[in-house]
C-alpha cells in the first residue's frame, strides 16, 4: 500500500464506521485516481473535502442532518448583523471628533477601526458583485483585519475599538464564512442595503460627540440591543419555519447564542466582574466571560445534537405489539 493511500485511509475516519467499510475503496480510488503521481500527502483542500464529507455523514448518521442548512441560514444573519454593524461604526469614526480630554485619534478618524469597518463593508459589495468563493475570501480578510487590529495598534500606539466591539464582529464574521455558496442576488444585496441605515442612525446619535462617547458609551447600548434584535429575528424564523416542519431555524438558532451572548459582552462583564471580586471589566474578566459564553453555546449544541441522535435511534427501532402474530409461526 503506497504512503498516499494510507494517509487517505487515516483521514476517512472522519467518516462513520459504517459507511467506511461500504464506500472506503471507492473514496480513496477517487483521490487517488485525482492525485498526482508524485505526491506523498494529501492536499489542503482534499483533507478539507473529507473532512466536511465525514462531519455531514455523521450528522446524518445521529438523524441531524439539518443543522447544516440551519449553519447556513445563521451564517445569513451573521453576515447581515456583522454587515450592519460594520456601517454604523464606519460612520461614528467619521462624526466623532477628539474630544475635551485630547484623545489620540487615527488621522481624520477616530479610530483605526476604520479599516476594519472599511473591509467588512467591501466585503458586501464583493458578495453582491463576485461569485461566492471571492465573497468568502473578502470575509477571510475583514476577519483578519479585526483581529489583527489589535496587536498592530498595540504596536504602533494607535487607538482601537474596544474588545467587546471587536469580539463579537470576529466571532460574526467567522460564522459567516459558511454563508450558502448559491445566494439569491436580491438576498446579496440586503446586507449592503442595510448598512446605510445603520450609518445614518450613528450620525443622528453620534454626530459632534466624542470618540470616546462612539468606542464606549454608545457601544456598551448598541451591541447588547443589536444582540436583542437578533434573537427575535433568529427566534422568528425558526417559529415559522417549524410551522412548515422544517428545522433548520431551530438549529440556526442555537448557533447563533454564541454570537449573540457576545453582543451583550459589555453588561455581562461588568454583572460579573463583582461576583469575581474584580473592581471592574478587566482582562481576566473578559476572557473568562468571552470562554465561559462560546462553552455554554458549545454545551447547548451539544446537547441538542444528542437528543436528536438519541431520538432518531428511538424511532429506528421497529416495535412489535404483543397482539402481532409471530411472522415465523403465526401464532
């Protein structure tokens, strides 16, 4: 057995027991027959082909394979809020000004959020113009930029958004990476169409105050009520979408509590920081309520992904009545 074949072999795993024993030799003859010559180890985007393969199989197998439409639906919304919120904070580092105290300030901008905001909302327009793999890969970048904004203005002195803005849009944005490749074009356009809206209403808030007023005050109100508006719109959809049996809402909405605790972080840190004996929202508080969110949201997929295989094994069970008569006998 050459080193290819048994390196494709270890990666099938990912699958479940039973369909590797059913269709192992034609999966590995496929990306062998696919491969070249003289390669030795798998490529990227081959690992990453079975690997989703073996998540989507298992899944199914445990009867949940609808999570992955309800990954896509919330990836939709993701995009969307993060979309939004990337408008208004592209206006708010334009309208807000230094202020009494002399706060430094990026160039004409508040911020150097500004390139990060700029991003996301390139990345709209990139979704609405070219096909979806460039739409991920501008994503990819605004995703890049809103962490790296953070060691770069450490670096260079240069003030930034503050954490519990920029947690939340990078956990949005990593979301929406999984944004459905085939997107209706009047779909495309609402996130662009809806950061406008979010721009004015930061000019008619924020127009004249201070960019400490934009990076703190006003962003401990807005994350937590975009958070609330979320999670009706989430709660909505899967309320009509169970009327129609459907239960990819459900799922969407259970992944999105993660992104959605994260938009409350400001308020969450400052109710904990006291039961932790903290004097305020430092950085220990904010991990450890960062961690604390992503495992409770972890926790509660979790344990909805194994009521679901418990319940779809249940009903795989045939049941026989004691009033049947025995197919063997016929007594």
């Amino acid at each position: 057995m050459r080193d290819l074949e048994r390196r494709y072999r270890r990666l099938l795993r990912a699958y479940p027991a039973g369909y590797r024993q059913a269709r192992s030799a034609e999966i590995v003859g496929t990306y062998l027959d696919l491969a070249g010559t003289d390669r030795r180890w798998p490529s990227i985007l081959d690992v990453a082909d079975v690997l989703a393969g073996g998540g989507r199989e298992r899944l199914r197998a445990a009867g949940a394979a609808d999570l992955i439409p309800g990954v896509r639906l919330a990836a939709f919304l993701s995009y969307i809020t993060a979309t939004a919120l990337a408008g208004f904070w592209a206006a708010a580092e334009v309208v807000t000004t230094s202020g009494a105290w002399g706060s430094p300030a990026f160039g004409p901008f508040a911020t150097t959020g500004i390139v990060v905001w700029a991003s996301w909302l390139l990345a709209a327009v990139v979704h609405i113009l070219a096909p979806a793999r460039w739409a991920r890969g501008a994503i990819g970048l605004a995703l890049f930029l809103t962490v790296a904004v953070v060691p770069v203005a450490a670096l260079a002195d240069l003030p930034r958004p503050y954490m519990f803005v920029l947690l939340p849009q990078a956990t949005l944005g990593l979301l929406a990476l999984a944004i459905p490749s085939h997107t209706a074009q009047h779909h495309r356009l609402i996130p662009l169409a809806i950061a406008p809206a979010a721009a004015l209403i930061a000019v008619g808030a924020l127009s004249g105050r201070s960019s400490w007023f934009y990076r703190f005050s006003y962003g401990a109100a807005i994350l937590p009520e975009t958070g609330a508006v979320l999670l009706l719109t989430a709660m909505l959809a899967a309320a009509v979408l169970s009327l129609r049996g459907d239960a990819r809402g459900l799922w969407a909405l259970l992944v999105l509590l993660t992104p959605i605790g994260l938009l409350a972080l400001y308020p969450l840190t400052e109710n904990v920081a006291p039961v932790v004996g903290a004097g305020y929202a430092d950085y220990r508080v904010i991990t450890g309520t960062t961690a604390a969110t992503f495992i409770l949201g972890g926790m509660t997929l979790a344990a909805a992904l194994a009521i679901r295989a418990r319940s779809s094994a249940t009903a795989s069970i045939p049941t026989i009545s004691v009033h049947d008569r025995c197919p063997t006998c016929g007594k």
